[in-house]
C-alpha cells in the first residue's frame, strides 16, 4: 500500500469490492472504474455499466461495483480544485455520466486509453496556477502536517505563530488556497484518519478519532457523513483499500 500528499482538499481513494448504500455529501466526487464497468443510480435515475461519474455536492447517489476495481476522489468544494470543477459543469448541471473511456480522458484531459487515478489527480493539479504562498500561510500548513492531531488548536493558536489577528488571518488563508483554516485543519485529519481506518483494520475508530485530533467517535461520525457521505464504520467494512493519494 501507498500512500502520496499532493493537496489536503484532494483525498483519493483506490478500493477493491465497494458498495455504497445511498447518501450525499459535502464534497465533489469522482468516481472511475480502473476494470470493470459498476452500476449507479444518482438523483433518482438509474445508471448501468458506466465507466465513471463527476458529482456535485449534496446529490444523493450510490453505486455497486462487487467484482472490480474503483478510483473514488473526494474534493473539498470551496477549494481551487472544486471551484475548477464547478467551472466545468453546466448551469444547472448536478453531475456527469462518463458512459465510455474516451468521454472520461476528454474530460479530465488525461492520456488515451488510461483511468490511472495518478494521472487523473495529475491532470487536476495542473489546472491550477501556480501560486507562491506568503511565508506566514507556508509556515501554518506545516505546522498542520506536523500538529494536526493536537485538540487545543484553534484560531488564536495560527494567530499567535504569524502574528496576525484572526479575521486577517482568516482571509489571507482563504485568498491563497480557496478555502478556510478549518477546513484544511478538518482535510487533513480526516485523510489521515481514513489511511488509518484502511490500512489498520484491527485498530478500533475510538482511538483512530483521538489520534488525528478529533474530541471523540462522534464528532469523528459527524465530519465523516457531512464530508463523505458514510460514517467510519461503513468505510472500515465496506472497501479495501489498495492506495490512498
């Protein structure tokens, strides 16, 4: 098993034999068949033997795929990927059906023939321009990739490293990486609690929440469902897991 840190707002998932019950989510949602075509209904309308979709956020779906492979990318909404992936949906558009390879390629812009979930995050990386990020913002995500397991934090806690008043702060964030100081706090713990529920099964969720910084399993429950659509408990059973990016 891998695991690659591209972008906190991207949490890419690679899982054997998945089947989710139907739900919505706070996030943007790829999902891509690296095998065998799967079945999904989305919004109420029955899909079947389709390579992929794109979905907006808070459309209930669900889809089964038994027998294959699928790449599942969730994408914060507010962050520059989402607001990328907003600009590629039509007016009024909830979400894209990729019926064949071709139509899936064309869209994410990567090469012929291929859903390698590399390539894919790849070619949404690219997308973005390339930012230089004010020293006071770099020095914060690190001390979020190194402390983020620490339940004290809070927003006086980044104010007090940069010496910036919170709403300062708040919005300098925001203006350099689309999204807000919580949500890249919540990100990151909530990918790196998702590794752990996948790739240590034995581990129980209780101390999983604990140790990426939550204060309990239900407030780890909560930020699973509001963001992913499944508590812990359904992803632990439910997928395994080959790669996390």
């Amino acid at each position: 098993m891998k695991r690659q840190n591209h972008n906190p707002f991207l949490l890419a998932l690679k899982a054997r034999n998945l089947s989710v019950e139907i739900h919505h989510h706070a996030a943007y949602q790829i999902v891509l068949s690296d095998d065998t075509l799967f079945n999904s209904t989305i919004g109420g309308i029955h899909y079947e033997q389709i390579h992929g979709f794109l979905i907006k956020p808070h459309v209930s779906h669900f889809c089964v795929a038994e027998k294959g492979t699928l790449s599942v990318l969730n994408i914060e909404a507010y962050s520059n990927i989402g607001l990328e992936l907003a600009r590629r949906l039509k007016e009024g558009q909830d979400y894209i059906v990729f019926d064949s390879l071709a139509e899936t390629n064309l869209f994410f812009q990567t090469p012929k023939e291929s859903l390698d979930v590399n390539k894919v995050v790849d070619a949404l990386l690219a997308t973005l321009p390339n930012a230089k990020y004010d020293e006071r913002v770099i020095k914060i995500i690190e001390y979020i990739k190194v402390n983020y397991f620490e339940q004290n934090i809070t927003p006086q806690t980044f104010s007090d490293m940069v010496f910036l008043s919170p709403s300062r702060l708040a919005s300098l964030f925001k203006a350099q990486t689309g999204s807000s100081l919580s949500k890249y706090l919540l990100w990151t713990r909530l990918r790196e609690a998702i590794y752990l529920i996948l790739s240590d099964k034995a581990r129980s969720l209780t101390d999983i929440a604990y140790d990426t910084g939550f204060y309990d399993l239900p407030q780890f429950n909560k930020y699973m469902y509001e963001m992913f659509g499944m508590p812990p408990k359904a992803l632990k059973h439910n997928s395994d897991l080959i790669a996390i990016y």
